[in-house]
C-alpha cells in the first residue's frame, strides 16, 4: 500500500508527495493505481491507492524506452494495429496500411476529397461502410441488394457486382492509359490489347506488353484492381496469373516481333 505523508516520518511502504510520481532523479516512475483504500492506521498520512510496479516487458528497454515519448507512441500504434487487423470483419487488409504509409497521407490532408468523399473513405477504410455484411447492419439476408448472388461485403461492391460493371471498367480503362502514358513518357515502346493464342485453341487478349528502348526483353503488364486482404495476395496472384499466361507466351512474343519488324 502507499499514500501520501505529512512531513519526514513517513512508514516504510509510503511514498512522499514529490516522490509519487518521480524517482529522486526526476524520472517519471512506472508505477500503475489500481485500488483505492479505505482507510490508514498512520497518523499524519492519508491514503492515496495500492501502486504497483507496472510491467514494461514488450518495450527493448525500459528504463529510457519509458521516457521516451515517440517510442512508446509507436509501441502503442503497433498494438493497435496488430488488434485491428485481427478483427474477422473490419480487420481485413488493415496489415497492408503499414507498408505504404504515404498512402494514407489523405486521412490527414484530405487534398481533392469533398467531405462527403473523405467521411465515406475512412468508412471504407474501417470496414463500416453500410453493406449488408456487416455485423448488425440488416435483419434481413445478407446478400446484394443489387445482384442477389453474392454476400454484399465492401469487396463484392467494389469488385465484381454487375451493378458497377460501368464504372469498374472505366476505372480500367483510366489507369491503363496513365501506365501506357508513362512508359512512353520514358522511351518504352508500348503495345496495348495484345492478342495471343494458345496451343489448346483457347485466345485471351493482354493489356500491355512493354519495352525498354535498346533491349529484346519485354514485360507483360496486366492491370487488375483488387480488394486487398493480405500480405500474401500479391505473390498468390502473380503465381496464378504466371501459370495462366504460361501458354500464350509464344503466340505473344510472335504478335509483338512481326509489329518491330
């Protein structure tokens, strides 16, 4: 138990009034209150809690770790985060936020968003947007309300319901001509709507395949907007997408070389 002491004759256990929350050196004590007493049977004292030392075990080093504001910020974001992103609804992707943080630079500034558009951002970014989905949202059935096939999650909404077909094509079509834009910008000769055909009969058509000027290698470049969820999507999708291009490298490469002649 500890509490506050009138004058220099303080029990053992007590802690003086300028020493509760410094040590003799003027360092911020990690001390934690915890319970208040009722009363205490030393005269000239009243009482103030039961302190503990509190545990600083997740932090390298706690004696300057502790004092040290913008490392225990950061120790705190990182528990945050790691808390949110285990959420089984509003957790998915959240992982990703870390990697690039200059992306999340409009939370702050909002350049080019109406307030409308930023409020609806954050939403989208938390996982609370109004889709059926989401936990307490309907007491209906879950599913589109638009396409009534799938579960109408903030991924299906953005990414495959027919309903937004329009706008995710345009939205294709949009990015496509900045990527072709810029590797042109930079000398590479770039060829778009490649159609290639397999041994099998089967045909599929690439979106770009660009070179780099005074070199025979070329990069297949097929743009695709996805809902991210997790560190691994980019390498599960690049192994899917390899295997499926596999069969149209020839007829690709043929395409692209009768057009240099």
């Amino acid at each position: 138990m500890a509490g506050l002491c009138e004058g220099g004759n303080e029990p053992p256990g007590f802690l003086k009034a300028n020493n509760l929350s410094y040590d003799n050196q003027g360092r911020l004590l990690p001390y934690e209150v915890v319970h208040h007493p009722v009363g205490t049977p030393y005269p000239g004292c009243f009482p103030v809690a039961v302190v503990v030392r509190k545990s600083f075990s997740t932090y390298p080093d706690p004696r300057t770790s502790l004092y040290d504001a913008r490392r225990m910020r950061k120790k705190l974001r990182e528990k945050e985060l790691e808390a949110w992103a285990k959420l089984p609804q509003k957790g998915l992707g959240v992982e990703l936020y870390s990697e690039f943080t200059p992306a999340n630079s409009w939370i702050r500034h909002r350049e080019g968003l109406t307030s409308s558009e930023w409020r609806e951002a954050i939403k989208m970014t938390a996982h609370v947007s109004s889709v059926r989905s989401l936990p307490g949202r309907t007491r209906d059935n879950i599913l589109c309300r638009r396409c009534h096939r799938e579960p109408e999650t903030l991924a299906h909404v953005l990414g495959s319901c027919p309903h937004g077909e329009v706008l995710r094509n345009s939205r294709h079509h949009r990015i496509h001509s900045m990527i072709a834009e810029q590797f042109r910008s930079i000398n590479f000769q770039v060829f778009e709507e490649v159609h290639g055909l397999a041994d099998n009969g089967s045909t599929r058509r690439i979106d770009m395949i660009v070179i780099p000027p005074n070199n025979n290698n070329g990069y297949i470049i097929d743009l695709t907007v996805r809902f991210e969820k997790q560190k691994s999507q980019p390498e599960n999708i690049g192994k899917k997408t390899t295997s499926m291009y596999v069969p149209f490298h020839i007829s690709w490469t043929n395409t692209v070389y009768n057009k240099l002649k």
